[in-house]
C-alpha cells in the first residue's frame, strides 16, 4: 500500500479506537514507524487528514444513499439501506463523535458538510417517496420530508447521545449503533402497509438491542439476603 | 438584584447570543460595568457559571417535563409540554448548541447531564404512557421507550443540526425552534387514535413552519428573462 493510503487508513484506525482530539499527527506517524516529517510530505496538518476521510466516507454514503432508476423499490433495498448505513456508522464513527469540534476547526470542511446534509436530505426524502411510491408505506411527501429530516438527525447524533448517556468511558460497540438503526426504522415503521408490516417486524426483529446495552438499568431489584 | 444573579442572567444572556465559546468572564464582568475582581469573587471560572446555569434548565425541565398523578391525561397537557419544551431550549440554546463541547471540559458536568438524560428519558417514557393509558396514543411500552429517546435525541440535536445545515452565521431563531417541535410531534403522530386525529392536525397546524426557514430552496426556478 502506498504511504500515502496508509497514513488514512492508520488515522481512521487511531482516531475510531481513541478519539479524534486525543490523536496527533505525531502518533500517527509514530504508529506506523514513519517520521513526522515523512507524514508531513503527504499531509500538511490533521485538517488534511480529516477532510480526507470526510471525503471518503461522504462518497461511500452518496453511493449507496441513492433511489434506484427504472424500478420499483422493495423491502429489500430497506435492508441494504439500513446494512449500509450501520457500516458507515462503524467504519466512521469518530466523525460521528466529534462532528461539531471537527467542523468548528475547519470551515472549508463545515462548507462541505453542508452540501453534503443537503445532498444526503434530499436524497433520504426521495428514497422515503420511493417507499410510498412502491405501496410500502402510506406517506405523503410532507411526512417523507419529516422523515427524512428527523432520520438524519437521528442517525448523526445517535454516537454521541450514547456517549452522553453511557457509563463514562464506556466503548462505542456495534450493539450499540444496531440500537440506533432499530430507533431508525421505528420512525417509519407505524406508516408501514399492512402487506408489507410482517416484513418489517422481520426486520426490526433482527436489529432488536435492548436500550440497557446503553443504559444499564440502575434500579435493579435488591437482591434478598 | 443582587450580582450573583445578575452575573448569572448576563453570562445566559451572552452566551445564548455569541455562544459560550466567544464569551469570557471578563466580557461577562465588562458587560455588567463590575470589576473582574467582584465576578470571581462570586463565580471561581467559567465552569462554575455554566453549571449553575445547567442546574438551573434542568430544574426547569425537571418541574415540568413529569407525568400528572391523579388524573388522565389530555390534549391540553400535550401542547403544555411542548410549549415548555420550546420555551427552555430558546430560553437555554447556548446549551444545546454546544452540549459536546461544555460537558467535554468538566467530567462533574457530564455526570450531572447522564444524570439528568436519564431522568428525561424515564419521565418522557411515562409521560408517553399516559398519554397511551388516556386513549390518546395507541402504542405499546416498547414503543414509548423508542418514542421518548428518539424524542431526546431530536430535541437535544436539534439546534446544533439547524447550525450545520443553515447557511454560515445564521441567527437561531425561534421559528426555527417551532420547527424542531413540529419533528417531536410528528414522531408521535402516527400513533394518534382516530377520535384525537383532529385536535393533533391542530397542534400541528400551529407549529407549521417550512424546512425552507433553514435551507433556503437553492435550486428555485430559473427566472424567464
């Protein structure tokens, strides 16, 4: 692999496992037994780095987050949707965790995350219409917009409303994120057809993630002595 | 009003306007006409403004965000707690805008948050069953769980997905907050008995307000020249 691609893929690895702002282009570099100024023919600064992985995953959501042409959609492009996007989560999840803090050091890359929320809005709504086109759901296009709106709030603040509510230093598991897919489908699954509601519960059924994997229950009943 | 008050209402103040991370305590101090000297006489850093600030919206939230005993619930009890919801994130945006952030730099804040997440999600779950216990909704216990955190989540996100979606140096505005709550109910709108069908569309006909007060349409119709 080329320095190049293995600086990104090192980056992505450190900043996932410990956190974007505990990680320096030093470590980086000295993770993979490069010198600094190695790293730094590639990549000027962290920024670099990051907008690169922006890129990246920004692309892999564009490609997949798109409503298929000249047919009609089923539950089994739900499924992949749903697969799709839970690997995004996982494969990026420091974006997730440190969005804000990102964006607030990088308005270029704040610029392009707008375009890209745009993007990945309208793109949601018309897969949602998609749904309702096809009998899948009952929507009208203002619920789809609804939809589409509080899926994406859902799916990029899911990360950090675990790290807020989960016991202190608690990892980010793939339990967890499946949990934040089940919320996902929970939006829509009321407007559901009844021909197609044995389906989803199917579905759901396979996310199903007790909320205590978050949250572990506190008042458990006092063991008798 | 004594300083400590007017030091508190003053930081709430600033900070909700130019955002806690542009305001200093000797902006705070300037602001008043007191010396930095009698400001840290009441309040040891900046931490300590902030949290009795949160103490304060969490009290807030804590009064009323708590299922009625003694009675069923109404209609009238849903549009007073959305009503209050608003009211506490205009009242309190600064923290919602930079919640990461702020509970980031003080581990005893962040424990006081999980603390508080908690609760919200425990009082909003029962809130939610009595509104199912009352004939309003027409859900199960899991589905008041889903409802009550992805409620949290849309409110908690709200304000800091209007700021990186909205164009760079937007205001929030209050309307932009009415769109937030129109989201929360439209979460809980499907699952609406038919005899309450009307009183909710009424509800919702008062928050009306379209996406396009956040992302401006972009692709509007070219004009004929």
């Amino acid at each position: 692999m080329k320095t190049r691609d293995r600086i990104i893929e090192a980056s992505l690895e450190l900043f996932n496992e410990q956190g974007e702002r505990n990680v320096t282009t030093n470590h980086i570099a000295a993770h993979l037994g490069i010198s600094p100024g190695n790293l730094y023919y590639h990549f000027r600064n962290k920024h670099e780095i990051i907008s690169e992985l922006f890129e990246r995953y920004a692309a892999q959501v564009e490609g997949f987050l798109q409503r298929p042409t000249g047919r009609g959609m089923t539950m089994d492009d739900k499924a992949f949707y749903l697969e799709a996007l839970l690997q995004g989560m996982w494969q990026y999840r420091f974006i997730h965790r440190d969005l804000e803090q990102i964006l607030e050091s990088d308005s270029a890359l704040a610029t392009r995350y707008r375009q890209f929320a745009r993007t990945a809005l309208s793109s949601a709504q018309q897969i949602y219409q998609g749904f309702a086109d096809a009998g899948i759901l009952r929507i009208t296009p203002a619920i789809a917009e609804t939809l589409a709106i509080n899926g994406l709030i859902m799916l990029t603040a899911w990360v950090r409303f675990v790290a807020t509510v989960s016991e202190p230093g608690q990892a980010i598991t793939p339990a967890m994120l499946r949990r934040g897919v089940l919320q996902l489908v929970q939006l829509e699954s009321p407007w559901v057809s009844d021909a197609y509601r044995a389906e989803l519960d199917q579905l759901l059924a396979r996310l199903d993630v007790p909320f205590a994997v978050i949250v572990p229950k506190i008042n458990s009943e006092p063991e008798m002595a």
